[in-house]
C-alpha cells in the first residue's frame, strides 16, 4: 500500500544533529551521506545540479551553496570544486 502524500523515499534525519549544526546543514548532509555511501569512490564524489535537484527540488542553487559553505566552515563537508553557483557541482568528501 502506497501513501500519495509520499511519493518517494523520504529524508530521513538526526533531530539531534539539526539541533547542532542547524536543520538546512542536516537535510543537505542527509542526502549527500546516501549519496556518497552508494556512489562515492576514492573518498570523493562529484554531484552535478541536475542530480541535486531530484533530491533538492525545495532549495535553489544560492541555497545548496550557501549550505554546503556552512558545512564546509565546520569541517564536516570538505569541497574541491569551485563555488556551486559557478561550476553546478559539488565535488566532495565528507568529514568525522
């Protein structure tokens, strides 16, 4: 039986862990940690903006950006691609 209010999977997240580095820092981390488990290799992933957007269809790219910046200054994130908004991709690896 499916549930038409939940027409995929859904985001799941720590609500101990949005009450520490914020909610929008835990969203974005949520869904690139299920990326990067399936996906990653050599300890990087790149992502492009189509692909984030089928899992960030709420967010604009000013506000992955300003997000992925966000956990980039706790160390969670780390990146090696250019700014979002200019390149339209994250090329990460993720943190302790």
């Amino acid at each position: 039986m499916t549930f038409r209010l939940l027409p995929e999977k859904p985001l799941v997240i720590s609500p101990s862990l949005a009450a520490t580095i914020g909610l929008e820092e835990t969203v974005l981390l949520a869904v690139l940690h299920e990326l990067f488990v399936h996906r990653a290799t050599g300890g990087w992933l790149k992502v492009d903006s189509a692909l984030l957007q089928v899992f960030l269809p709420f967010w604009q790219p000013q506000d992955v950006q300003r997000i992925a910046a966000s956990l980039c200054a706790t160390g969670i994130l780390h990146l090696r691609s250019a700014p979002y908004l200019s390149s339209g991709v994250l090329d990460f690896s993720l943190g302790e």
